[in-house]
C-alpha cells in the first residue's frame, strides 16, 4: 500500500516539473511549443514558420514583433508558463509604462460653473 502511494507521489512530482520546463522558442519543436500554456498549434505553427522564414528570435522584442498576437502582455504569460527566448524569461521592466514622478499630483479639477444671476 505504501509502495503504491509513494509510486503515485513519483509520479506526481515527475508531472509537475515537466509542466514547469523551460522551451526555448529557438529551438523546440511543435509538440514543445504545443506543451507551454497559451501556446496552440497555429501559434506553434506561426512559430515555427516565422523561425524558418527570418531566423532565430534573439530577443523577446523580436519574438513579438515576428510572432502575431504576442504582445507584452501575452508575452509576460508565456514567459510564466515556462516559454524562453534565446534562453531567457520575458522581463516585462523595460515594455512597463514609467511611474509617475514622484510629487506631483493628479490635475485640479475644472471648478464648477457660477449660477446664472436672474
């Protein structure tokens, strides 16, 4: 009974970390591509026509640009389901839009029109 349990808990374990590996754009295959959250086959396909037809990505930048439908923000969840560009995760700091400098403060609003005098 333990042994059967302690199997099950293998196995498990073994599921988990192969839904959590890391596939490079550069270089996997379809099935690859197909086994990353959010990735379908016709974007696996897109993929890996664009990969043939202008090279490897070298950058997410890149990716995005080339791919279709790949925008920052699909980007940031490919990159948190395991996808890698040129072996690197998706770092969303340089696409975020800058803070709000710091003092200043929301625009006043327009004061409200004077009651017409009869």
């Amino acid at each position: 009974m333990i042994r059967k349990l302690m199997l099950a808990v293998a196995a498990l374990v073994a599921a988990m970390s192969m839904a959590f590996a890391q596939v490079d754009v550069n270089k996997a295959d379809a099935a690859a591509l197909d086994s990353v959250k959010g990735v379908g086959p016709s974007t696996s396909k897109l993929i890996l026509e664009e990969r043939t037809k202008g090279g490897e990505f070298k950058d997410w930048a890149d990716f995005s640009k080339r791919v279709k439908g790949v925008g920052d923000k699909r980007a940031a969840k490919l990159s948190q389901a395991g996808l890698q560009v040129a072996g690197k995760s998706f770092d969303g700091a340089g696409a975020a839009k800058p803070p709000a400098a710091a003092g200043k403060s929301a625009p006043a609003a327009k004061p409200a029109p004077a009651p017409a005098k009869m």
